[in-house]
C-alpha cells in the first residue's frame, strides 16, 4: 500500500480514469446542448407558422375565396419572415454574447 493512499491520494489507475470521465462528461454536456439547440430550432419554426396562420390568414382570406387575397398573404408572410430573421438574429447575438461573457 503506497503512502498517498493512506493520506488520500488516488492510486495511479484511478487517477488515469478521472479525465476520461470528465471528457465524457463534457461530451454529455455538448449533445445535451445540441439536442435543446435542435428542439428549440423546431419550437421556433412552429411558433413560426403558427403566428403565420393566425394573423396572416386571418386578416387575409374571407369567406369566399378570391384571388386577390393571395397578395396579401403574401405580402404578410414576406413582413412576418423579415422580422423574424431580424428577432432571430438579436437573439443569437445576445446569446452569444451572454455565453463568451459567462452569462451562460
């Protein structure tokens, strides 16, 4: 029996073993962090078309349905797609920079 394990120090195997499983840890931490990233990604586009249809559709197409109505469903996904970019894009910014700040 080595003195370091009599006053609390690993034997040299279990001291080989601790980074691996910090590396696996970290690898957990980044899939996890990918998985919500994905999910979230797919959150936004349904909130996406949901908002879409909801106000688009609605101020657009009456009862019956004429031709010009397709303009203005047009013309109001266009807006809507543009300010969705510009939130999405302030969003990433921010998060990025709250994540190199160490907000996050």
């Amino acid at each position: 029996m080595a003195l370091s394990s009599i006053f609390g120090g690993a034997a040299p195997s279990q001291q080989q073993t601790a980074p691996a499983s910090t590396a696996k840890a970290v690898n957990v931490k980044e899939q996890l962090k990918t998985q919500i990233a994905q999910e979230l990604a797919v959150a936004n586009a349904s909130e996406l078309v949901n908002k879409v249809t909801e106000n688009c559709f609605e101020k657009c197409l009456t009862s019956p349905y004429s031709s010009g109505e397709e303009g203005c469903v047009d013309q109001c996904l266009a807006k809507y797609m543009r300010s969705w970019n510009v939130v999405s894009k302030a969003y990433v910014a921010r998060i990025q920079q709250a994540s190199t700040s160490g907000e996050i």
